[in-house]
C-alpha cells in the first residue's frame, strides 16, 4: 500500500480522517459511491470540501493511487468528483483515481474562488499517524 507523504492525516480541529495507517489484512476497504443528501450535517461536509481540498492541492488533476487514503472519505467523493482511472476495482490500494476538476469546480465552488476560497491550515510538519 502506497503511503501518501505529505498528504493531510485528518480535517483539522476534528476527527475526520483523511489517510489509514496500515493496510487492513483482510484487504482494502471497499469503495462505495455514497449519495449525498441535502440534510447532512455541516462538519460532513466540511470533511468533504477538506478532503476535496486536500486531493486537489496534492494531486490537482492528474491520477494518483489509492493507497492509504481512507475508504469512507474517498466514498463520499467516488463517481462525481473523484472517478476511477480505468475499470473501478473498489477493493484494491492500487486503484488509480484522479479528481474530475469540472465537476468538482461545479460542486464545491468555494474551492476554486480566487478570493476567499476556504483555509484549512493544514499541519505540514506531522501528519499524526506514527510509521
């Protein structure tokens, strides 16, 4: 499994995670397109746009391996903005994903204003998660 250095280990100030620390022995958590509805909470969707965000920073449009980022944060996005590269193989830490930057702009346009796009002070130094 393909650890992303560098990439956010969870939203700050919260217990959202972004990445999973080791492989699961029984193998890679199955990724399922969830529907979003109208009503979900608003630290939800502050998870999402953070994750959004932080897939977007780290890797812009271009695709990237699965690896150890985390199965129910990458569900949330999985069909609209994040889409499979190739055949979906939804159990697997190889899968290549790239975020669809159109789709993305329409949905979470926050994230693309030049002025007053959201902040979400990212910790650079550590990401929390011991090796």
């Amino acid at each position: 499994m393909l650890k992303h250095r560098g990439f956010p280990g969870r939203l700050p100030s919260s217990d959202f995670q972004f990445i999973i620390r080791r492989a699961n022995k029984k193998g890679a958590t199955k990724l399922v397109a969830r529907e979003r509805f109208r009503d979900r909470a608003p630290a939800d969707r502050r998870a999402d746009e953070g994750f959004l965000a932080a897939l977007i920073a780290h890797f812009g449009g271009e695709p990237f391996e699965r690896g150890n980022l985390d199965a129910g944060r990458l569900s949330w996005l999985l069909g609209r903005e994040v889409v499979a590269v190739g055949p979906l193989d939804p159990t697997s830490y190889d899968q290549l994903l790239r975020v669809d930057m159109a789709r993305a702009e329409a949905n979470f346009p926050q994230l693309f204003q030049k002025d007053g796009a959201p902040e979400f002070d990212w910790d650079d130094d550590d990401d929390g998660w011991e090796d």
